[in-house]
C-alpha cells in the first residue's frame, strides 16, 4: 500500500513531537463532526411515546426507530477499514457526514414510523463510518508520538453525548417537535464537511488495489446484525427469556464465530483484521477498553433512572445530576499526557481503573437516601478514572500499528467497542430489570404504574445495586490486560526515509515494548 504523503496538512513533521496548529484543527473537527452521530444514539430514547402517538404506532413498532439506528451504525463500521484505505481517510470522512446529513433531513421529514425507520438506516450507516475513519484520519496524521495528546479532545464526545442526549432530546420535544431531533444535525454536518475540505489532508494516499472482502461481509454483518438484535430485545424486554431473542443471539455468535475463524486464515485482507490482535500492545489496549466500555455504557441506563424514579427528578435534572462524572472524565483528559510521562501508559491504566472501582462501590452500595455530595464526589472520581483508563489504552491500541493499517485498526477498535457497550446496556438493563420486578409487591402495580418519589418507588431503591456491581467486576476485570500494556515510550529513532513509525520494520508497538523492558 502506498504512503505517499500529501504536500502539506497536519502531517508536516510527523513524529517529531510538536503538535501543529492543523493538528489542532483536525482534532476539534473530529470531536465536533462525531458528536452528532454519538448524540443519535441517545437523543431519541426519550420521544418514544410521542412518536408512537404522533403516528398511531405501537411502542414495540416505534423501538426500531432506535434499534435500526444502532443495527445499521454497527453495520457500516467494519467497512470503514476498507472504505478509508480505498478511497482515502478524507473522502470518506465527506461521504459519511453527507450521508449523515440526508438521513438527518429525511428523517426529520418523515411521514409514518417505516419512512422514519428506513431514514434511520441511512443515518446509521452515515453515522458508523463517521467515527471510525475520522479516528484513523488523525491516527494517520498525529502519528504514535503525538496521538495520545489529540486522542482526549476527540474521545470527549463519547462521554457527554450519551449524557446530554436524553435531556437535550426532552427540551427539544417539549418546547419545539420531535422533528427538531434530527433537523440539530444539520449544522453539525455542514460545519464539518467544509471544515474538512478546507482543513484535512489525507496522509496515507488511497489504494485503488484495495479489495473488499466480500465473504466476510457477508457473515460479519449479518452475524453483528443478529447478535446485536438480540442484545436490543434483551434489554427491551428484561430478560433473556424470549425464543427469538436466544434465537438471535445463538446464530449470531455462530456465524460471529465462522467469520473469526475465515478472517484469521484468510490471505486476502479480511473485512476486520483480526490478526491485529497479534500485536500486544493493540490487543490488550482493545481488551482493557472493551471491559471499561462494558462497565461506563452499561450503568448509563441505571443511573439517571435511579434517580428518575426513585427520587422523582425530571430528565433535565437527572442529566445534570450526571455532569461531575464528565467533570471527572475530564480531568482525566488534561491530565492524561503528564500523567503518562510520569507513569507510563501501564500503570496510569491500572491507577485508572483502580480510581473507577472507588468511585463505583457507593452506587453499588446505594440506598434511596443517599448524601448527594458524597454521590457527586464518587462520580467525578469514576469519571477520572475512566478517562485516566480509557484514553491511554485506545492511543496504545491505535498507536501500535503503522499508519497505513490506521484504518483496518481503528475500524476493529470501534467495532468490539460497540458489542462491548450493547451488551453492558442490554445486560445490565436486564439485571436491573430482574431486581426491580423481585421488589415489586405481588399483585401491586407494574414499574410503567409506580409514582416517580413515592414509598414505592424508594423501596427499589436497593435494586440499582446488581447492576453497578457487575459494573464493578468488568471495571475490575480490565486490570489484566492493562498490566501487559507498555511502559513509559521510548524516544523515537532518528527516521530513515520520512517515516520514524516504520523505522527498521519496527512500529510504535516494538519500541514500547522494549521500553517497558527497560524502565517497566
């Protein structure tokens, strides 16, 4: 594959250290230009019943206003990896915000719950590809040396859009319409698109011998698609009982299984390279997030519930009781690159992870008179040592491979982050689900019935406990593989030939290594 580089753009001395001011744009066009699609995956939670009403619709019919969203994101983002090595990184940044923006438009027009739903899969797919190949546009153009200082600012969009969605999407339906839910995209899309044209550059040049393996499409997307249906209906429908969601989930993990096998023999470049895992540093960066994902997106549906329902705060206030965990999140975020001088991406992990099991315990703990403060305080320690675990190991991972394979990486990332964080949702939703109904007085109300603040509703106050507990484990869990992380970084090589990443035949992942060696 050529690594022709462009004339000029956030590339200009790549791997010297020194973060240029079109590094700088790059990476706010990306957080920016993500923060819509990760918004989608939230905003619209809350106007399930007046969609239904809107269109005359049943709850069960207007779910897959959101399931499909989320089948189809998770759908197109194994084709980002080819997608961005065929037809450059910011070609396909352009096309994913377009197609975001069209789905946006269309759904914001629709006239009945199938049109909404077809838009919705446009959207989804517009809304997959944008992440995952912007992530690898900046991992190309950053380099390993100056990534894990660019990799806060774009990861800081994942951590609040899940948090702002739902009282966003409340106001909007309240005092606008729901139509407003997808027409707000519209000028993040436009921004983006001309940010990127005029600023973005790609660093590895397209390789039109790039071939799609079209075997592997054919079972992962199918297999996700399945898999991850079944995860929905699970969550949805409090358990794992169902015919049809263990029907789901069986042949998912089946054909899953088939195309982990096919991608690992295959000599042609498999749809999503499994054999990235091959690299250490990349696969136990991956492993730790998967866990931490669990662990962060799983409680997202607990912890504003708890107190939706057990407190009786409106949607508004239930998001702002969630902020100090974005404020600890953020903390993280600038205190990451001291840190990591200091520590070395290993054990800033490992502290991370250690700070997010303290700030976990209270709400495993929690009663239905909890001390706010002491809550807030737990939060803004869970959310710093997420963002003090979570960073370091997705710029270990992304930093570990060349630049020319950015986008089969960052496509692969992105993909076991999304199972990872359905299946938090939908297991955890699942285990909350179980322990609510365990509480319920027989022959009293259903939980759809029970007063928001009344007795009844603090007597399921110790419900909320299971799920973060499993929380706990999974954060807990994430330890291991953030041992086996790299040590403080080596000084980069003098580069041979205008590349230091590729130096010798050695990526960032050997040079780590050998450091963690020397100074682990």
């Amino acid at each position: 594959m050529s690594t022709e580089q462009a004339p000029s753009g956030p590339e200009s001395g790549a791997d010297s250290g020194r973060i240029t001011p079109e590094l700088w744009w790059l990476s706010a066009i990306m957080a920016f230009g993500g923060f819509a699609s990760l918004l989608d995956s939230t905003i619209i939670n809350v106007a399930i019943g007046p969609l239904a009403r809107n269109f005359d619709s049943s709850i069960s019919t207007v779910q897959w206003v959101v399931t499909g969203y989320l089948l189809a994101l998770s759908a197109a983002i194994p084709l980002s990896g080819w997608a961005a090595a065929r037809f450059g990184a910011k070609q396909m940044v352009i096309l994913a915000q377009v197609l975001f923006l069209l789905g946006s438009v269309l759904a914001g027009l629709a006239w009945s719950t199938s049109s909404l739903i077809a838009f919705r899969l446009l959207q989804g797919i517009g809304g997959g590809l944008a992440v995952p190949v912007g992530q690898a546009l900046l991992a190309q153009a950053a380099g390993p040396q100056r990534l894990g200082r660019l990799m806060g600012i774009v990861s800081i969009p994942s951590m609040f859009a899940p948090l702002v969605g739902p009282s966003l999407g409340g106001v909007l339906v309240d005092h606008l319409s729901w139509r407003w839910l997808f027409f707000i995209n519209v000028p993040f899309c436009l921004i983006t698109i001309v940010l990127v044209a005029l600023k973005a550059n790609n660093v590895v040049a397209p390789d039109k011998d790039a071939k799609l393996d079209v075997v592997g499409m054919l079972l992962l997307m199918p297999g996700l698609t399945a898999f991850l249906y079944g995860l929905s209906e699970a969550g949805a429908k409090g358990g794992f009982g169902d015919t049809r969601t263990i029907l789901a989930l069986v042949a998912g993990v089946v054909v899953l299984a088939v195309f982990a096998l096919r991608a690992l023999r295959v000599r042609l470049e498999p749809l999503v390279d499994l054999r990235l895992f091959k690299r250490s540093a990349f696969r136990n960066g991956t492993l730790a997030n998967l866990s931490l994902s669990f662990a962060m997106y799983g409680v997202m549906i607990p912890l504003p519930m708890y107190f939706q329902l057990v407190h009786g705060s409106s949607v508004t206030k239930s998001a702002l009781l969630l902020l100090p965990q974005s404020i600890g999140f953020l903390i993280g975020v600038v205190l990451m690159n001291p840190l990591t001088a200091m520590l070395g991406a290993r054990w800033l992990s490992v502290s991370g992870v250690v700070l997010a099991v303290i700030g976990t315990i209270p709400f495993a703990l929690i009663d239905s008179d909890p001390n706010q403060v002491f809550l807030s305080v737990a939060m803004i320690v869970r959310g710093l040592g997420l963002g003090a675990s979570m960073l370091p190991t997705m710029t270990v991972a992304f930093s570990s491979v060349p630049r020319e394979l950015a986008p089969k990486a960052t496509s692969g990332f992105n993909v076991f982050q999304r199972v990872a964080s359905s299946l938090g949702t939908a297991v955890l939703a699942v285990v909350l689900q179980q322990h609510i109904e365990d509480r319920l007085p027989a022959g009293g109300p259903p939980l759809a019935q029970v007063m928001p603040g009344s007795h009844m509703a603090k007597d399921l106050a110790t419900s909320f406990g299971p799920p973060f507990w499993w929380a706990l484990v999974f954060t807990a869990l994430a330890i291991v593989p953030c041992l086996f992380l790299p040590g403080r970084a080596a000084l980069p090589a003098p580069a041979r030939g205008g590349d230091a990443a590729a130096e010798d035949g050695k990526d960032m992942t050997t040079r780590a290594d050998e450091s963690a060696v020397n100074t682990g």
